[in-house]
C-alpha cells in the first residue's frame, strides 16, 4: 500500500466537522507534516545558481519553545499558550511520521504541533518554517504558513526547497557552467561580488539563500522548489497537500476550554 492511498484511507475513517466564520478567534491544535519525495528522482547534470524568491515577511512566528504568552490569548491556567511547540504524547501524526521514515521514498524534514487561535484573513500571523538540513546559515526549507478564516478555515503554504551546491568559491560554480549553461546577462551573479550580489536582491528577499558560507565552505542554491498552494480545510480531517517534491499533512481539532469571564477564547 502506498502512502498516498493510506493517507486516502484514512481520511476515509475521519468524521469531518463543518467549519464556519464563528470559528474566527477559537483556538485549534495544529500538527504538520512536512516530507521530501526522494525516490525515482531523475538527476540533474546541469547546476546553475538560481535565485530563491521567497519574500521576507514580518511580524511572523516559529514553532519554538521560546514562545511566550502573547497578549490578550487568555489566562495561562486556563488556555494554553499559543504557538509553543506540544509533546510528542500530543501528537497525532506520529504513526504517519514513522511510516515515512521507514521508507526510502520519504524523507520527513519538518514535523511539529501546536494550538493557536486562528484569526480572520485581514489579522493572518504567518507561521515561520524553517527546516532540514542546514547548509552555512540556511536550512533547506524555508518558508510559512497561514492559516485563517474566511467563511472557512483556510492553509496558504508559501514554502521552498533550495538545493545547495558545495564548494571553496561559490564563482567556481558558474565558470564550470559558463560554456553549456545559460548566457543571459540577468542570471544570477553575472560579473558580480558577494557583496554587490547580496544588495542587487534587496531587502524584500532572503539576501543569504543563494551564497552562505562555514568555515571557508561556501554554499550555492542550484535549485529552487516551491509548494504555493491555498487549500480550505475542514477541521479533524487529514488533509494532504504535494507536489512532484514535496509532501505535506496537516491535521486540525478545534479546542475548547473555559475563558475567563467576558474573555472569548
């Protein structure tokens, strides 16, 4: 049986609750599931710097322990606190998690649950992810997730997989590929300094995705994937979202507990 039609089987099995527009402000546990598809994977012989375009955005929030009590999120004896990461005991996709990592078509990059209270479209906090390996000061998956409502509950993913290319001159990378790659002026680092290269992206991108560096080693993004989809969700349903690289589950149960007295929780 493939992972897709478990996953299919079970959404079978899950009984699904209507979500509506007086779900703005309740609080939900959130768990997802992030995975590379890594087999049958074509090899690419041509490695030629790219450009990741994942835009900055702020305020945004990870799924830390650091996280604190945010305010107006309740009494913290009486709600939990928003946004800090629940105990494995608390998860709902550990079975999902071990399937994928026992197989050799799977790789599970990022996995973490949490409960919020989800906002309406125009008050969207975006989720910061930041996940699988680390290549000089990036992580291999960048990006975030909104999640709201708008007469639904809906997931926006804005998320990138970046290839990186190891070598001791990130210029080394384009000179090997300066006679079979492409000659366009615009590419990515066409006669240009690591400083002139890091201010040509402006403040609006991640101006340290495409060179980083440790210890004298520098890293060069070669491929860039992105999963920039919207999808409604029903709440205490599976949901699966993919594409030809990525794969994502997502689960969402909607919280209930007492507020204190002229609080909404």
């Amino acid at each position: 049986m493939t992972f897709r039609t478990t996953c299919i089987t079970l959404l079978a099995g899950l009984i699904s609750l209507p979500a509506a527009a007086e779900f703005e402000g309740s609080w939900f546990q959130v768990e997802v599931l992030i995975f590379e598809h890594t087999g049958s994977r074509p090899e690419n012989p041509e490695r030629w710097p790219t450009y990741p375009s994942l835009e900055r955005r702020s305020p945004a929030v990870a799924i830390t322990d650091g996280n604190e009590q945010t305010e107006g999120s309740g009494n913290a004896e009486q709600s939990p606190i928003p946004f800090r990461p629940l105990s494995e005991p608390e998860w709902t996709l550990a079975k999902e998690k071990a399937a994928l990592e026992s197989s050799r078509n799977y790789r599970v990059l990022y996995h973490q649950s949490w409960v919020q209270p989800v906002p309406g479209r125009n008050d969207i906090v975006p989720i910061r992810i930041d996940a699988g390996d680390v290549y000089g000061s990036q992580h291999e998956l960048q990006g975030y997730l909104d999640l709201y409502v708008e007469r639904y509950l809906h997931l926006n993913t804005d998320l990138q997989l970046v290839r990186y290319a190891q070598t001791d001159n990130p210029f080394r990378l384009i000179d090997e590929n300066a006679n079979t790659g492409p000659t366009d002026e615009s590419m990515p680092f066409m006669g240009l300094s690591l400083d002139q290269e890091a201010s040509a992206l402006g403040s609006n991108v991640f101006d340290t995705n495409i060179i980083t560096s440790n210890n004298n080693q520098y890293y060069v993004a070669t491929e860039s994937i992105e999963m920039k989809q919207r999808r409604r969700m029903r709440s205490t349903e599976l949901h699966y979202i993919d594409n030809p690289e990525l794969g994502l589950l997502i689960y969402i149960v909607p919280l209930e507990f007492d507020a204190p007295e002229g609080e909404a929780p």
